[in-house]
C-alpha cells in the first residue's frame, strides 16, 4: 500500500541553515576507494571479477552506522558527487559513490547522452550491488548493516533496477529517473522507496511520474512521492555551497533534509547530537 503523497513547494528549507551554506555535522573522512564484483561467465562455468573505482565519505567517531550508495546522473564521478557524498556522511552515513560510468566525464550533454545510452545496464547493477557488499565489508558498517541507495537522474533508473533486481538495499531514494524500467521489473522492490520531482522538469515530466505511480500502487509497493514547484531536472544534484537561485536552493535543502530523515526511518541511526531513531516498524 503506497503511503500519501506528499507535495512540496520550493520556498522553506529545512532547519535555520541559509540555502548555499556549506551544512553543519558529523566531523568526516573522506576516502579514494574501490572494489571487485564478480560475474559469471556461464558459457565457460567460469568468474571473473570487476573493478569498480570509488569514493567514500565517513563520520569519524568510528560508530556503527547505515550505508548509502550514491548514484550520480550521466556526468560520472565529479567533484559535485563527491560533495553529495560528503554531505550525506556529514549526516550520519557511511556513503559511497561508485563510478559506475567507468570513469568517464562527458564533456557536454550530447557526450553525455552517448555515454548514457551505450551503459550496459545489467552490469551496472551487479556493480551496484557490489557496492553494498563492499560496505558490508567495513567496520563501520558491518556484515549485519544496512543500506540504502539514492540516485539522480540515470542513476534514479538504476536505483529502482537495483532495488528490484537484488537484496542488497533496504531503502531507496530516487530523484527524477531518467531511466524507467519496465514495469514488470518493479515487482522485484521490496524496500520502501522516497522520490523526488520539479514540476518543471523536461527529461522526467509529470506524465512518467505518474505513470510510474500507478505501477506502483497497482503492485502495492510503499512510497512516499515529493514535488518541488518551479524546479528542473537535477535541482538538488549540486554541492552545499553552490550559487544557485534562493529557490532551488531551498527545495534542495528540503529534499536533503526529507531523504535523510527516511534513511534513519528505514535504516536506524541518528543526526548529528540526535538521538537513535528507532527502527521501522513493519
């Protein structure tokens, strides 16, 4: 059953932070990281491994904490994806950028486009997966931990295949996907998703937006859906200190404020000088 959707416009943030400020928090490490994901080459019976290059962002205290594994749009590993990840840690996270673009940096959008469209999808997600594995694999996250996935734009899409497609994620934010998979794919999500939308948004318009909510109210998957007045594709994908109009900075903050917030829903940790959420029920 779909929980109620919720609007938003775009004046308000969240909290007494001023849009663009660079946001209070967890003191982090910041680290290059990477790791292998096998596949299986059935014709031969035999595996092979692949390298995923990495980066990672962590409260330093040491503590037990969730993982995120953060997907940036069709632009790669840039330094605003670093950032991204750098604000989530500061919110509690032990998170993770994997360059699932395989270290391209399209230079402008018809470059980036060619790149997106020539991704072998199937293999992103295993590499996605990967990625939790890999979190798992840390003490700060653990064997017993859980994690969630946040995507941007292509990485949205991927998000959902992902959640749909393996057991690694026990939560999903998805921010306008720009790859919409098939329907039949969606019965496969069995973790509650948050999504995110600019009503002026040209590459996800309301009609797929829809579309997609039907899909899954008809599977009875729970969900919560935001919309952000005025706003475009990729309004939140920029770094705390952007300069950027007062508007988009406030629905950015907001959506940051509400994604955190449902990671500790879903996953258990806290705020900075917040106490422990309870897990979630259900």
């Amino acid at each position: 059953m779909a929980v109620a959707k919720t609007g938003s416009g775009g004046g308000g943030a969240a909290g007494d932070q001023e849009a663009g400020e660079i946001a209070d928090g967890e003191r982090i490490v910041s680290l290059h990281a990477g790791y292998e994901t096998a596949r299986n080459e059935t014709a031969r019976n035999e595996t092979e491994s692949v390298y995923t290059n990495a980066f990672l962002a962590r409260p330093v205290d040491g503590k037990p904490r969730p993982g995120v594994v953060l997907l940036s749009g069709m632009g790669g590993l840039t330094w605003t994806q670093r950032e991204i990840t750098r604000r989530y840690a500061r919110a509690g996270f032990v998170a993770l950028s994997p360059d699932y673009m395989g270290g391209q940096l399209p230079a402008n959008r018809a470059e980036g486009l060619q790149a997106k469209n020539s991704l072998d999808v199937t293999a992103a997600v295993e590499e996605l997966a990967g990625g939790a594995r890999f979190l798992r694999g840390l003490p700060w996250v653990g064997p017993e931990g859980k994690v969630g996935i946040m995507g941007f734009c292509l990485g949205g899409g991927l998000a959902l295949l992902a959640a749909a497609r393996t057991d690694a994620f026990q939560a999903g934010i998805v921010y306008h996907q720009s790859l919409f998979p098939d329907v039949r794919e969606l019965e496969g999500i069995d973790c509650q998703l948050q999504c995110h939308y600019g009503t002026e948004d040209h590459s996800t318009p309301r009609e797929e937006v829809e579309a997609f909510s039907r899909a899954l109210d008809r599977l009875g998957k729970t969900y919560e859906l935001h919309w952000y007045e005025g706003m475009g594709h990729s309004f939140a994908q920029i770094t705390p200190d952007a300069d950027v109009p007062a508007d988009q900075g406030q629905a950015s903050d907001l959506s940051y404020e509400r994604s955190f917030e449902f990671l500790r829903r879903q996953l258990g940790g806290h705020g900075p000088g917040v106490a422990e959420a309870p897990e979630a029920a259900g």
